[in-house]
C-alpha cells in the first residue's frame, strides 16, 4: 500500500489553486475510501496511513512541489526500510536468542516474521522441531509448512482442534500479531486465543513477535464482535478438496442456518509471555509505553529515529 | 472314567455318573446363555432409552433466549435441544464445525431439519465467541472413573475457554459410557489416531519432501479424541439425573461389579 502511495506522490501535480498540504491528504483521504470499499483496514495500515498524512502535515510552505514530493518519496521510503523491513530484522535477531537445541517450538497460521526466525535459527545451526497449526477455512499453514520444509525444517502438521494432544510436547510458542492494543491485548488471525490459551494451561511460554508500526493506542476488551472482519461465510459450508464432506450443500439459503466466519481475534494478555518488537523484547505491560514513544518521534520535525 | 470339565470349575463332583454330569452342564450352560442374553438385551434397551431419559431434563438447564455451543456430533445433544425446544423455549446453537471430521456440519444438519435456529462457525472461532455463549453442551464419548471426559477433538480447548469466561460446560452421557479406568496419561494412551489424509492430501507435499536435497520431515498428526480433566466439567447430565464429576464413581460402582475395578 505505501509503495502504491509513494507512485501517488510522484504523479501528483498540484492543482493552482490549492496548496500541496490541503490538497494531497484529500486525495490521500479519497484512495483510502476506496481501499477500505474493498476490505477492511488492518490496523497498521491504518497507522501507516497516519503517518503519510503527517508527514504532508509538517511539510513546509516554502518548498517547492518537486522538493516536497523528493521529501514525502524519501519519507515513505524511510519509513518502509526502517519500520518494516528494518523491523523484521531486528526482531529475528531478537528471537533467535530464545531459540535453543532441542526445542519443539509451536507456531500457528502463517507469519512472515515467524518464518523468518524459524529459518534464520536453522541456518545458524540450531536443532529444533516445529509444530505447524493450521485452521479452516483459509488453511494458510499449508504455505508455511511448504515453505519451511523446502528449507529443511522438521514439522509436524497439525489441526487447531488437536493442539491439546501435542501441546504437552511443546517447549515455545511463537505467534505474529496483524496489531497489539494499548492494554496488551494482541490481535490476531482467528485461532490465536486458542492456541494462546491453551499454552497457558499447559504452562508453556508464549511469544509474540510484532512490529512496533502495528502497535495501536486502542483499548479493547471483547474478543470477537467490536471491530472484527467477516469473511465469506460459502468458506465455511464448502470443503475444498473433501468431495466427501457435503453436508451443508443446498442448505445455504435456509433462514435457519447462518455461517459466521470471523477473521480475526483479540488474545488477552495475560496469555502472553513477552512480545518481541523492534523496541526489544517486553512484557505485554510495556505496550502503552511503546506506543507513547512511537507516537512522540512522529512529532519530531527531524528524521532522525532516536531509539 | 469321564474327565474333569476345566470349563465348569465349580462343579467340584468327580465321581458323578456322566449322564447326569453332561446333563447339569447343559443346563447349567444355558442358564449362563440365557442369562448373558438377557443382560445385553437389558443393556441395549439401556443404550437405546438413554436418550430420552436425558432429553427429559433439558428443560431445566435451557431456558428462553439462551445462546448454546457444541462441538461435534452426538445424537445425545441432538435429542436434548430438541426437546427443550419442543417444551417451546426458544434459543441459538453455535456449532464448531469440528474439522477434520467436520461433524458439526452434521450435527447443523440436523439441528436446521428439526427446525433450531443454528449458526456454524469454525474451530478457530470458540474462544472468541465463549463469551457470548451462556451454555457449553457436549456428548462424550466416555467418562473416567475421576469424572474426566473423552470427546471429539477440540472439547478440551472449549473447556479451557469456558472456564476462563464462567460459562457452564455441560457434558451429556448415558451411563453406558461409563468406564472404570482412571486416565493416567490420556492424551496419547485413550486416542486414536486417523488417517492424515484428512489433513493433507495424498501426494500434496511430495514435490517439496525431497531427502536427498536437505529438506525437512513431515509429520501429520490427526488425533481423534480429546480429554477433558474433572475440574473443567460444571455438570454431568446421565440418564440417573445430573452430577458433579467428583460423584462420578459412585455410579461406577453401581454399574460394574467390584471385580472389575480398579480404584
């Protein structure tokens, strides 16, 4: 998304009756509406579009177009090799420390980040195993595991109904997060409470390794219905590749049968052992203080990331 | 002379006439035969009345404008709404849909014929929805002599997020189920373990497990049965009335003779 911000920037020409400021954050306001026709906003692209619209803010009057936009290109830019990219790599260093001989770790859907970590621990040596889980309906661990095994990680694929009978054999787990609210509370994809939960009672440490440009200053207590995204609930009565599995067929119009297919969820954290960010690695309670930090180097006229 | 029957030991006679001897054992034989008949035929009008005597007490665990969550597919369950919706209570069922089995899709099936308003959502969903549910109701499919609880795979995670949120976990089994074994390692000695088929396909990974070329193992587990420990369950509902699990051994002792527990 920012990349197709930074193309708006480039081709943007200032109309002659109008300043730069005012005008691009309404076109920006205007590409936002239409991305958020065609799906929801998580919640980091969400604050990614914060701070381009910031940065238009704090440009001053006295340049001139082709200065402002080099400025806004080099913004965006910045903010994409340092927040993101720079981000991931800080974290897996991080992680890989907690990784040692002999451990099972768990992991859960498909995160880029933990993907990372998972090969870069391989290839420095280490000797561990991995529990890949996986749940309906988009059955994104399937990408994963096809992408770890070809790098020669030992897994082991699982449903999210059997993580009981391995849990006892797990000596880690490590989840991403799409954000992480103000009060520790991670939001995830569909699936993550469980699994969170369940590590919880069988006493084994959870990670959760986040972006700090994902951190959000909301605060939310329900775990499913506030601000949550609906998928297509035919994913549900449909099974692909299990011709066998057709109950529901020609039940989908019944008024009496509804599919609910939740995309995402809220883990509370108390469930969460440490999650890791670019920051280092804190408890779920340093959240708030992470994000008072983030938001203040927003504020800072100079581009210098001061950590 | 005639040998000693090894299979009647408790006939002590040994120097009976054979005729008589062959005729008390016949008799004796079928009385055991008669007796053995009856016994199943009792149990299986036991298993077969079962649900109706539990269905019975639906009523006064369902009330109006209750919203209910189960995970797979027990015909136990099935009866049990139903019936409280017959006494005109009206309410909602989510169903785990219970991948990869995906009995829950039955179970719906069922619930929508029989005219319950029924909404179905994915394993993933339980702990997200757990608080908006006031009842977790599930049919096991044995109990242990602690009060723990066999299910279908995923009861355990429902159990663990019920109890985070004080949402009764009701269990519904007919005594048949009752088992005297106490569970010492449950998970992997009470299981099944199905094919994994049902979890990749047959030649979906084989273009990436490539041994000569460094690539990793793969495992597939495919579990088929949960357990649940005794302190998660609120009530079990038999058809002998409802119970704390701590009361569940008592009626194992009722139900098996003493020879054939182990306490």
């Amino acid at each position: 998304m920012l990349q197709a911000f930074q193309e708006v920037v480039k081709d943007y020409s200032t109309p002659p009756e109008n300043t730069l400021n005012r005008d691009m954050t309404a076109q920006i306001s205007s590409y936002v509406s239409f991305l958020i026709e065609c799906r929801p906003l998580s919640i980091s692209m969400g604050n990614a579009i914060r701070f381009v619209k910031n940065r238009i803010a704090k440009l001053p009057i006295t340049l001139s177009e082709s200065e402002a936009k080099a400025s806004l290109h080099s913004d965006i830019e910045r903010f994409i090799n340092e927040k993101i990219i720079g981000a991931d790599t800080v974290i897996v260093e991080h992680a890989v420390t907690k990784i040692r001989d002999g451990d099972v770790l768990l992991t859960y859907g498909s995160s880029t980040v933990i993907e990372m970590i998972l090969v870069h621990a391989h290839e420095l040596g280490k000797k561990f195993r991995v529990f890949v889980v996986d749940s309906r309906p988009k059955l994104q661990g399937k990408l994963l595991l096809r992408r770890l095994i070809k790098r020669g990680i030992n897994c082991t694929y699982t449903h999210i109904t059997a993580i009981s009978y391995i849990m006892h054999q797990v000596t880690k787990v490590f989840l991403g997060a799409s954000s992480v609210f103000s009060n520790g509370t991670v939001y995830s994809r569909v699936g993550t409470a469980c699994v969170a939960m369940v590590a919880n009672a069988f006493r084994v440490p959870v990670l959760v390794c986040c972006e700090a440009y994902k951190f959000h200053e909301k605060v939310q207590l329900d775990y499913s219905i506030c601000s949550n995204e609906l998928g297509d609930p035919n994913a549900i009565s449909k099974v692909h590749g299990r011709e066998d599995i057709n109950y529901l067929n020609g039940l989908t119009n019944n008024a009496k049968l509804k599919f609910l297919n939740l995309m995402y969820d809220a883990t509370p954290s108390d469930y969460i052992s440490m999650i890791i960010t670019d920051y280092g690695m804190v408890p779920p309670t340093s959240v708030p203080v992470i994000v008072r930090e983030y938001q203040k180097e927003h504020l800072l006229q100079s581009s210098k990331i001061v950590i | 002379g005639t040998p000693e029957s090894a299979t009647v030991p408790y006939t002590s006679s040994s120097g009976a006439d054979s005729e008589s001897k062959t005729a008390d054992k016949s008799s004796l034989t079928r009385k055991l035969k008669h007796d053995v008949i009856e016994g199943v035929n009792q149990l299986i009008q036991e298993i077969a009345g079962c649900h109706e005597q539990i269905a019975e007490q639906a009523i006064e665990h369902i009330h109006q404008n209750e919203v209910i969550l189960t995970l797979g597919s027990s015909r136990t369950v099935l009866e049990f709404l139903c019936a409280a919706k017959e006494k005109k209570r009206s309410f909602r069922v989510f169903v785990a849909e219970g991948a990869p089995r995906y009995q829950g899709h039955l179970l719906a099936k069922e619930l929508v014929a029989r005219g319950l308003q029924t909404t179905v959502i994915t394993d993933s969903a339980v702990f997200a929805m757990i608080s908006r549910v006031n009842m977790v109701i599930i049919g096991a499919h044995a109990v242990m002599a602690n009060g723990g609880v066999i299910g279908p795979v995923g009861v355990n995670m429902a159990a663990l997020a019920a109890q985070k949120h004080a949402v009764p976990f009701v269990v519904l089994a007919g005594s048949h189920k009752l088992c005297p074994l106490y569970p010492h390692n449950p998970e992997v000695l009470l299981n099944e373990l199905r094919s994994p088929s049902e979890l990749l396909d047959f030649g979906e990974f084989s273009d990436c497990l490539d041994f000569g070329a460094g690539s990793g193992s793969l495992q597939v587990v495919n579990p088929t049965f949960d357990y649940v420990p005794p302190n998660l369950v609120s009530l079990f509902i038999t058809d002998t009335g409802g119970h704390n699990p701590s009361y569940m051994y008592r009626l194992i002792a009722d139900y098996y003779s003493a020879d054939d527990l182990v306490m």
